[in-house]
C-alpha cells in the first residue's frame, strides 16, 4: 500500500497564548479506532521559541488516524493535552492535461 508523510505540530501556551518555550511535549499517532497510542518521533520533544514541536511520520493511505500532543506539567505549569480525532489521510494525486491540435 502507498504511504504518505504527514507533518504534526503541537503549540503549547499559557493562558494569555505567550508561547512557552523548551517544554516537554510527547506525541502519539495511531489508526482511527486502536486503542494503542504509537510514539511519533522520539518523546519528549522540545517546544522552541514559538512554542511548537514539529515532527513527520509515514502513514498507509488511504487510512483514518488518530494525532495526540501531551504536557506532563511542571513545577510552574499544569498538565494539558489536545487530540484530532478521524483525520482522513489519502494519497496524492496528479492531474494532467494535454492539448493536441487537429
């Protein structure tokens, strides 16, 4: 089957949205329907200056999958975590046309 990289981006902020850098964020992916979170990349990853960690992974399409971002909390900041639910993946494609005068 066909597989397709995705990129997933997780933004950790506090509650005024002021990025909060060099945080530790885990990342999970799994098939729509699993109960088994899958480690994306290799947890934790490390939010920048924006507050963002950034990682790619290789899926079978066409498939549905799950995308999870957690923050175990600190001394200074309360845990959080965020999902997107369902997320349709499909293969690409490439159009073409051709014009032949007659």
């Amino acid at each position: 089957m066909p597989t397709r990289t995705v990129q997933v981006t997780a933004t950790l902020t506090d509650t005024d949205g002021n990025p909060l850098s060099g945080k530790p964020i885990n990342l999970y992916y799994r098939e729509a329907g699993s109960t088994t979170w899958n480690d994306l990349g290799t947890n934790p990853h490390t939010t920048d200056a924006n507050g963002q960690v950034t990682d790619s992974i290789d899926l079978t399409v066409p498939g549905s999958y799950d995308f999870r971002a957690e923050f175990p909390g600190d001394d200074q900041y309360e845990a959080s975590s965020a999902e997107l639910l369902n997320q349709m993946i499909k293969a690409k494609t490439q159009l073409t046309i051709t014009v032949t005068p007659l």
